[in-house]
C-alpha cells in the first residue's frame, strides 16, 4: 500500500476499450485477406468478457488479462476500465524489468474496487484491491495501479525488507511509468531515511541506479525473490556500504533544493 504518494496528473490510463480493434468475427473474415494483418492482430489484439451481471469484467492484452471486479462500486466502472488497460499496458513492462531466471510471474491478475472509507490500495497475491473513496477524491491517480501491479510481479518472500519491496514499486511507479526527475522525490532530514520506502526510498534507488551502481535494481529484485537479499549488495555494486550512500545521497541532493 501506498499512502506516501503524491497524487499526480496522469494520462496513460488508456482504455481496453480503446484498444479493442476487432472482435472474432472481425478477425475471421480480415483473416483471409491478409497473414499481415493477422500477425498485426495478434500482436494488439485486447479483448473483454463479462460475467456476474456485469460486474466482473476479463480483459486480455497478450499473455496477460485483468480481471476488474467493481461488484461493491459498478459507478466506478469507467476508472476500473482505465486502471485495467493502464495494467494490462505495464504488464510485460514491467514484467520484463523484473525478469530473472527461471521465474514466471503471474499473468492474471484480479483488480477489485471496493467500498470503503479509508485506505488507498493494497496487493495480496495477484489481487489488487482499491479503496473507493480515494478514487472519488483522486481519480487522477492511476499510477497507483503501476505500484500495485509491481508487487504482483515482484512476488518477493517473507522477510524481504519493507524499504525495498515498496522502493522498487516506486521507483518503477514514478521513475519509469511517470518519468519524475530526481529532484521529484524527498529526502528527509534523518539517518538512513530510505527505510521508509515507497518515494523516499525510490529516490535513493534513482540515484544509484544513475550514479553509483547501474544495475543495482535489477540485483535487488533478483537476490529478494531468492530470499537472498543482503546488504552487502551495496558494497559489491558501489565500493560503499549503505548507510553511507544514503549519506552521500542525502547531503548532495538536498542542498540542491
Ligand atoms: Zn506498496
């Protein structure tokens, strides 16, 4: 979950909908004409299927498909539809940003809003839940969808830290999705401020990905999903220990504030 974000201004969040360019019948009779054009079908084809009074609401895009149960809340449809193609659109993104050896991560994914005061968003597993009344109040924030789908796709064990399950998710949520520069994320004033995770940590990871350590994200994510994540990454990637980095992070950036 992710209370820390800031709410931004988004646009990404195309509709499958909009993406829906022929249904089977379309296809069968273009099928005939042309193997190219079969070839281009296959390769955006996104379609839907309803069930449950049309409140569960299956779109495939690819290997991938979303399941959007808006059941508690069927007036949020039209911002579940946009969440479920913005997911379905990061979907090998981000899968292949987290790709590591000999791990499949899930294709199905469950988006369900429900009816609710409090909270934003959490992941148990592959279903992605959101609360409706911070979708009424931001129906901007879209990007939460990315944050959520990356902890779907990370499937990280018990015990990996926090500040990295939820840096990771934001780094990839803003530095990527939305393309924050640096200078978008916040350095608290306090010692090893990055295990607070979620933009803070993000940041930091920013930083060393650019300046420090290429790569280091791509490591992290590998050694959590093994249960093997160990400090001493940083030191092997960078020369410097942790604490430190963080350190050097914070004193450079924040004086440029
Ligand atoms: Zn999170």
């Amino acid at each position: 979950m992710n209370q820390s974000c800031r709410t931004e201004q988004l646009c990404n969040g195309q509709s499958p909908r909009d993406t829906v360019i022929a249904d089977d019948t379309f296809l069968n009779m273009h099928r005939r004409h042309s193997i190219l054009f079969f070839v281009t079908f296959v390769l955006t084809v996104a379609s839907q299927t309803t069930t449950k009074a049309d409140s569960i609401v299956s779109f495939k895009r690819g290997k991938a498909t979303v399941n959007l149960d808006i059941n508690e809340v069927p007036e949020l449809k039209e911002w579940g539809t946009n969440a479920a193609g913005l997911a379905l659109e990061w979907h090998p993104r981000i899968c292949n940003l987290l790709a590591t050896k000999d791990v499949t991560p899930p294709k199905t994914v469950t988006l369900r809003i429900i009816k609710s005061e409090k909270g934003i968003a959490s992941t148990q597993g592959t279903t992605i839940t959101v609360s409706s009344h911070w979708i009424e109040k931001h129906p901007e924030d879209i990007g939460l969808v990315i944050h959520e789908l990356v902890h779907v796709i990370q499937g990280y064990p018990d015990g990996t830290p926090f500040w990295i399950t939820e840096g990771i998710a934001d780094y990839i949520r803003r530095a990527i999705f939305e393309g924050q520069p640096q200078d978008f994320f916040p350095i608290p004033r306090q010692d090893n401020a990055y295990l607070q995770g979620y933009n803070t940590a993000a940041g930091f990871l920013f930083w060393l990905e650019s300046d420090r350590g290429p790569g280091i994200v791509k490591s992290l994510n590998s050694m959590a999903r093994n249960g093997e994540y160990k400090d001493t990454l940083f030191v092997e990637k960078t020369g410097q220990p942790l604490e430190a980095l963080w350190s050097e992070y914070a004193k450079e950036h924040s004086s440029n504030r």
